[in-house]
C-alpha cells in the first residue's frame, strides 16, 4: 500500500525533522539511520531517523559525513545512507503560481509548522508567489528571501473586496473603508472600488440594511452604487463623492425585484423606500437625502435624481 508508507514516512518526518525551507535536502535510505553530534561514530548518537526521511543538508560533507538540521540543532549523518532529492519533502510546483492571500493578516514563517519563527506576515489580497509544498504549507516568495504560509489562507483568485465589518479590513491612507459586495441586506450594483467610505458612513449603512431586512424580510436588498474611491478624490460621474460621505442608493422596488426603477414606474415602491429614508435618518445623521418623489420625506428633490436617491452624511 503505497500512499500508507508514503503517509507515514512523511509523518515520521513531520514529527521528527523539521525540514527548513532553505539548503539542500537528503533522504535517508537505511532502514534506520543515527544521526549525531558530530561527523564520526565517536560522537554521541542524538537520536535515529527512518528510511524516506528527508534531512535538510546543511554543507557540503566532511569526508563521508553530512551535516543535517535535525530536532532544531545542527547534526551528522553518515553520508552512505543518504541520497539527495530535488527538494526537501515538498512538492515543487512545475511553474511558479499566484495566489492571493484571503486571510486578513497571514503570518509567514521560516519553516512549514507553527512551531517555525514567525518572520512576517502578509495582508489580505497579497499576490504571492507559490514556489513548493510541503503538507498543508505553501513556500512563497517574498521580497527578500522566501518563507512558509498556511495553505488554507491561500487562494488562486483574488478575494473580493474586504469586509468591513472584520478588523481585517485595510483602511485607506485617508481612512475610508470598503463596502463589501454583498452583506445582509445589501448588495453593491457598481464596482467595489468606488465603495469606500468613512467607517461611521459605512457601518451606518450596513445598520440600515440589516434593519431593513429585519423588519422587511421578504423585500429586496438595498442597493448600493457609488460612494467614493479608496483615498476620495474626484469621481467619474459626480461632482460629489469625493469625502467618503455621499452614497448612491437604488429606489425599492414593489415586485420582489432588485434592479433599476424609476418614481414614474409603476414597480416602485414608495413604502418601502420610505422606510429606507426614515430608517438612514435614525442611523445617521443625514444632512439631506437628494431624491425627486415629492411624497416622501427627508428627501430633497434634486436634478436627475429619479432613479437613485444620493445620501450626503455630516
Ligand atoms: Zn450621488
């Protein structure tokens, strides 16, 4: 049974050979190997290793011996029983691959266990460089060097924008924070990159839209569009929508549906966005609500503002 004796020699190596992410790497090819303080039988045997261990070959060898990384401390073995593989235990990937870190921040370590020091960390969203495997730990390339990541913070596409309400979520040098997607009862109609905002205006949101949804289970979400760039600025589109405090917003819909609507349909939903209004100006305070239905309050009519209604915060 192949992949059983392969299992277990890769657990005997977990267990007892931390192998690092730099040097050579040997395998053990005797049935049992000692591995010892210095390069001759007349040092003290500091332990053994099985046959399909890999070693860290730390040099070249001192007559027939090698020096390994063994248990964190440096050692010898007898160079006859060991043979030199590509890498350590890791699989070499056959191309270098991207993947993008998903964790908020992903700790890197020299060596692929926890037990490894920690040497830095990345930030969600960080294009990373998969150089080999070993177990569930990923090889990455960093700036300088390289070092070991958890497999399961790693993912082959880009993780959508962050989420807002994680602490995980990467302010923008002005502060603003970004808006994500999707959440409860919210979806964003427009790119996540014209989503950000200050982090009162966007939590504020995030109020209004579960306690929407809470109260009006069955009806649409709140539609999100622009609020403003990751660092403000000017925006395609507006005169506005430069401080993290403006936001587009879509008129409710009477039909269950979620799409664009104007006050001149008959699908539009006067109540249901009424409650919207009443529920942004209980959460925030609002310094006017820019919106051309007459018949709903809290708003201001304003020009071409029949199909979204525009949220100005102090
Ligand atoms: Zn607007």
């Amino acid at each position: 049974m192949r992949p059983r004796t392969n299992k277990l020699v890769t657990l005997v190596a977990a267990i007892f050979i931390p192998v690092m992410a730099w040097g050579g790497s040997s395998e053990v090819t005797a049935s049992r190997l000692n591995v010892r303080s210095g390069p001759s039988t007349g040092y003290r045997v500091l332990g053994s290793v099985a046959r399909g261990t890999v070693l860290e070959t730390l040099g070249p060898k001192s007559g027939s011996w090698i020096k390994v990384r063994y248990n964190n401390r440096d050692a010898w073995v007898h160079g006859n029983y060991m043979k030199t593989v590509a890498t350590n235990n890791t699989t070499t990937t056959s191309s270098t691959q991207t993947s993008y870190v998903t964790a908020g921040s992903l700790n890197v370590r020299s060596g692929p266990s926890t037990r490894y020091r920690r040497i830095g960390s990345l930030s969600r969203g960080t294009a990373v460089e998969v150089l080999s495997s070993s177990g569930s730990w990923r090889k990455v390339k960093l700036q300088s060097g390289t070092g070991w990541v958890h497999g399961k913070y790693l993912s082959s596409s880009k993780p959508s924008s962050t989420t807002p309400t994680s602490s995980s979520s990467t302010p923008s040098r002005k502060g603003y924070i970004q808006l994500s997607n999707s959440g409860p009862g919210y979806f964003g109609y427009y790119s996540a990159n014209r989503r950000w905002g200050t982090p009162t205006f966007i939590y504020g949101i995030q109020r209004v839209a579960r306690r929407f949804k809470t109260a009006n289970p069955s009806a649409p979400r709140l539609g999100v569009g622009d609020i403003s760039y990751m660092n403000g600025g000017k925006m395609s589109g507006h005169a506005s929508h430069q401080k993290g405090v403006d936001g587009d917003f879509r008129p409710l819909k009477n039909n269950g549906t979620e799409g664009r609507v104007t006050i001149f349909q008959s699908t539009y939903s006067r109540s249901l966005s009424q409650k919207m209004f009443d529920l942004f100006d209980q959460e925030l305070r609002i310094k006017y609500i820019f919106f051309n239905d007459k018949n709903t309050r809290h708003t201001t009519p304003w020009p071409n503002h029949d199909n979204h209604f525009h949220v100005r915060i102090y």
